[in-house]
C-alpha cells in the first residue's frame, strides 16, 4: 500500500465540503510514512486546491475526471478534447437541448453561457460568450442532465463525439464530458509510471459512478458507506461514510497499521 488516491466529493469531504479532523490526521501520518498522496476529482483544478490545506499543495492533484494531473501544483500531463470538438459540442447543445445548463472547463476557468449570477457562483463558474474563435482545448464540460428524460438521454448518448465520453454522476444530475480515453484511472496511471509503482500497491476511495475504473482495477478498491451499489459491487472494500471519518478508519486500520483486511 504505497500509494493512496482520494475522490472528493461524498468521500474525502463532508458533505460541507470540509476535511475532518482525523481525517487530517490521518493524511498526515501518510505523508510522514512516505505514502503517495493523490486527490483524485471529477472537480476543477482550482476547486480541488481551494479545500485542500496548503501542506497538501505539494502533492498529486487530479482534475476533471483524470484528464489533467499536477505535482507542486506543475502540470505534469494532461488529455484534453480539442477545440473544434468543444465547439462542435456547444453548437449540438444549443440547437438540440438549448435550455440545457453547461459548464466548458478552459485555462483553469469555468464559463458558461448562463447569466444568472446567483445560479453561476453557486455552480462556481462565470458567464462567457463563446464563439469559434475564443473556444480552446478542454478538460471536461459538464451538463446539467436533471430535467432530460429518458428518450434524450438516448439522444444525448448518440450525438456525442467517438472522441469523447460521458459519465454520469450525482444521481444522474450531472453528465461530464471528457475525452475517450480519459477516468480517474487513466490520471493515476500517468502518476504510477513515474513512481514506478504497480497498480496492486494502489489504495483508492470513491462513491460515484466516475470512481468505477479505478475502484474495479486498484489493488484496494474501497468504496464508501454511502457509495452507490454499483460502486459497492466493483470495490474490495467498503468503509464508512465520508459523514462518519470512513476513509480515516479504513486507513488507521488497514493502511497505517499494515493489518490485512478480511
């Protein structure tokens, strides 16, 4: 158990969006252990950093569902979907779903074509007029896929690009968009083969369906108590909830004490 990535959202944090304190504690005995640490986030790069403390700066960032992974917070790679494809993807929603809420992740900055201000920084993103021209490669984009039923849906799948593909998430509340090739375990693989770690000494937490790669092929796949069951049929393992110190527990019992797990 050399190395340890972390979702986020319904797992490292409280659902106010905090890290606990034994959670803290934990993650620092890790760090003084040697482990490698990596936050692995279907979230923006600059959310990730913004609720990690700084002494978590130095360590492996992952954003956008893989596509993009830091070290000292230096890009150290990166799979984007290219511009003309991100323009393509904008002229499909607003001819086909153009009621439809989205986010284009670019250069660190989350736009969106939505005016409402209040709505927008709730979202964590700002108003942004696209055009062909100012349109650059991107991480991820986000579709707010609440109100489409099951017909769109269908639609939705269809249209999009075989250079990309989508994962939902949140209870089907949302729908990221990123490149083919790109999970949370593509991201972790680039931070493996640097490390010269194997895959069998990978300890990974999740709770959502963008968690599914990485939980079905780590060494230790851990899904959270309040996982969905999909999540809970790929994983190993399953810990608390992330309301009640679950990675924190798992971690005392099983990473930090070296006892194997029943």
């Amino acid at each position: 158990m050399k190395i340890l990535s972390f979702d986020l959202d319904g797992t490292l944090l409280t659902d106010d969006k905090k890290i606990s304190e034994r959670t803290l504690e934990v993650l620092l005995r890790c760090k003084e252990e040697g482990k490698v640490i990596v936050f692995n986030s279907g979230r923006p790069t600059q959310f990730i950093y913004s609720v990690l403390p700084e002494v978590f700066h130095e360590d492996v960032v992952i954003s956008s569902n893989g596509a993009m992974v830091y070290k000292n917070k230096k890009l150290i790679h990166e799979n984007l979907i290219d511009k003309n494809t991100v323009w393509d993807i904008i002229q499909m929603i607003e001819t086909v779903f153009n009621d439809m809420f989205f986010i284009v992740e670019q250069d660190n900055k989350s736009l969106t074509r939505c005016k409402d201000r209040e709505y927008n920084e709730q979202m964590l993103c700002s108003y942004h007029e696209f055009s062909k021209e100012n349109v650059i490669d991107s991480p991820k984009i986000l579709l707010k896929t609440k109100e489409l039923d099951y017909f769109d849906l269908n639609i939705l799948n269809m249209l999009i690009p075989e250079s990309c593909r989508l994962i939902f998430t949140d209870n089907m509340e949302f729908a990221q968009l990123v490149h083919a090739d790109t999970n949370k375990l593509y991201g972790v693989n680039k931070v493996l083969e640097i490390e010269k770690i194997s895959l069998e000494d990978l300890v990974s937490f999740g709770d959502d369906f963008n968690d599914l790669e990485i939980l079905s092929w780590s060494g230790y796949g851990v899904a959270m108590g309040n996982a969905i069951e999909e999540i809970k049929n790929v994983s190993k393992y399953i810990a608390d909830t992330n309301e009640k110190d679950g990675v924190a527990k798992f971690i005392e019992a099983y990473v930090l004490e070296k006892i194997e797990a029943a």
